[in-house]
C-alpha cells in the first residue's frame, strides 16, 4: 500500500511539473505606452530568446521605447516553443516577449528558425531542417502567427542567411530547397492569418565565399529564388545591411559590402518585376570595438548609424531598419560586445544617447 501512495504521489507531481510549463504564466505587465519618435523607420534588433527574466525583458523594452525606436527584430525558436515534439507547445517565454514589447508599443518582427532535437537527424546542428519536416515547422509558424496576431505581431521572417553553410545546417546553401520551404509555409500561415507579412531572405550580404560553399553570393541567391517560381511565396524580403568601415552614402557595388548595397537587392527585384513588395531591414549598422580590425571609430559609428536611419526615410519601399544589436544578457569580452547600443548590465553606451537624441529632435550629428 504504502509503494502504490508513493507512486501515486511521484506521477501526481510529475504531471504537475508537466503540465505547469504549459500554463500561462501570469505576466506583470505594465500600462500601455506609446513611441515617441521622430522617424518611424528605426528599428533594432534585440536578443532575448531564452531569458527567463521578466524584469530583464521589461527594462530591455523600456529602453528600446525611450530610445525612440518603434520596431524590435526578436528570434523564437521553433526548439524552444516545441522542444519534446510535435504534440505540443511551451508559449511561456515568447508570451513574455510579445506582450511586453506589446504594452511599450513597439512592432515585433519574429524571425522563426532553430530546429528541435526531435525534428533533425542524429549529428546535426539546430540549423538542419530537412524536407520530412518542412510541414513540422510550417506547422510551427502558422500556430505562432495565429497566436500572436491579437497583440499586432504580422512580420514573420522564415529562416535566417540560408545563404550559408552554417545557418543552413552545414550543407551548401541551395536556394531550390529554401524555395520549397517557402511553398510549404506561405499558405499554411495565410490560412490561419491572412493578413500575415511572410518575409524571406535576412542573407547574408556578399559575394560567395569558397565557390559558394561557405556562402552563395546573396544576389545569386535572390535570383535563384525567382527562378525556382518562389515570388508568390512571400511578401517582404529581408536585407542585412551592415557598413563595413564605410558612410552609409558610399556607393553601391556589386563587391562592396555597405549600407546602400540594399538598393542592388531593390534593383534586382524590380527586374524580376516585383516592384510592388517592400524590403526591411532586419540586421544591419557598424561596430566600434577598439582592436577589432572590422570596427570603426565609435565617433563615425554614431554619426553613420543616425545618417542611416534618416537616409531610410529616403527609401520609399522600406518597412523600417532594425539594426544589430540593442543588448545582450551577457558579455563576450570580445568584438561582438561592440555591437550592442546598451551593456549587458542595462547602461546606456555613447550610441544609445546619440540616437536617443536623433529620434526626439530629429537633427543629425555633425
């Protein structure tokens, strides 16, 4: 008797524990804020994708607001909200996300990528997404799309630079099977939210990198997608704009990586007319760590970054420029801490000030 009151009591509290990640969790949300900027377009990308803390999550918001910027770019991991199977979902951590972005009033673009343990084979990265479960994460995005239209989330990236071998789970990329993937999305996410923005591309900018096994030029890559008849399948295409050691005036070139590189990817639209979609900006700025040899002095990051944000109200077929990267909860020590617009410890760096300012006077620095 006493075993069986035992085994009992050991199952109640493992489905307890089973169940209690899957309840709502019971959110301390603030009143509704609003942005109050003067160019609309600015965007960052932020980076809070496993953090558990709420007050971490609310103040990272808060700041994004008070800085003036009214978009956010946030991943959400298909391993995170379905990590056991395909039965179920843990909404807890992108609930907190959504809906306190949300009640500080700034537009979420979710970038969906990351493949559970469950859904790739053995000896594989979390980037390995293989035909037999292209329904599995179509699945995925349309139940995260249906769930998070009530709080005004449309933008949804579908996967992440597949021009690379990395992010494309360490196999060439292959524009033929990301075109697929794209066909197997897009309806099933129009079915649930009609009026859902599915956004392709985030590539990598470039030309290729080792005959294109490292990285297929991103231009042959859009192109590619055409030919593979993948135009109907998406509604915005992403761009990754970064710098380099250049203004965001330098001139475009098809070797050049730079701000105005996105007007090729406009260009080589329009010749697939294609006109009528807009681009966002879903990566993108200069880093300004002081030994790193791709960095640039933090003087000509402020002024570059705030000469972009303006130079994007000149484009009238962007959605907004979201540039790498608001925060992290962690420092590296290293050249990627640079990126970021506030430490780890919620400090405000040089760049935060300077567009905080931008965005409120809507004057440019010197």
């Amino acid at each position: 008797m006493y075993r069986l009151v035992l085994f009992l009591i050991t199952i109640t509290l493992v489905a307890a524990q089973f169940i209690a990640i899957r309840l709502p969790r019971q959110l301390n949300l603030p009143p509704q804020q609003s942005v109050q900027t003067t160019n609309p377009l600015i965007g960052v990308h932020t980076r809070l994708s496993g953090v558990a803390d709420e007050g971490y999550i609310q103040r990272t918001f808060e700041q994004v607001r008070a800085m003036g910027a009214s978009w956010v770019v946030e991943l959400f991991p298909w391993s995170y909200i379905q990590p056991r199977s395909r039965y179920g979902f843990n909404w807890g951590g992108a609930d907190m996300v959504v809906q306190h972005a949300r009640r500080q009033g700034l537009q979420v673009v979710a970038r969906l990528d990351f493949v559970p343990v469950w859904a790739r084979p053995l000896r594989t990265t979390d980037r390995y997404l293989d035909p037999e479960h292209y329904t599995d994460y179509a699945n995925y995005a349309a139940a995260f799309a249906e769930r998070y239209r009530p709080y005004g989330l449309r933008h949804l990236i579908i996967w992440n630079e597949p021009n690379l071998r990395f992010e494309w789970g360490e196999r060439d990329p292959d524009p033929g099977a990301y075109a697929a993937l794209l066909k197997m999305v897009y309806p099933r996410i129009k079915a649930v939210v009609p009026d859902a923005i599915i956004i392709a591309g985030g590539l990598s900018p470039g030309q290729m990198l080792e005959g294109g096994a490292t990285r297929m030029d991103d231009m042959q890559f859009l192109a590619s997608l055409y030919d593979a008849e993948a135009k109907p399948y998406f509604d915005m295409w992403a761009v990754h704009a970064y710098g380099g050691q250049t203004p965001p005036d330098a001139a475009p070139a098809p070797e050049e990586i730079n701000f105005r590189r996105i007007e090729l990817v406009r260009s080589l639209m329009d010749r697939f007319d294609d006109n009528q979609k807009r681009i966002i900006i879903t990566e993108g700025g200069w880093n300004d760590h002081p030994r790193w040899n791709a960095a640039v002095r933090p003087a000509d990051r402020m002024r570059w970054t705030i000469a972009a944000y303006e130079q994007a109200q000149r484009y009238p077929w962007l959605e907004a420029a979201c540039f790498w990267q608001f925060s992290t909860p962690f420092a590296t020590r290293s050249y990627p801490d640079n990126w970021n617009f506030v430490a780890p410890d919620g400090t405000p760096r040089a760049i935060y000030f300077a567009v905080q300012q931008y965005a409120r006077e809507g004057k440019l620095l010197k």
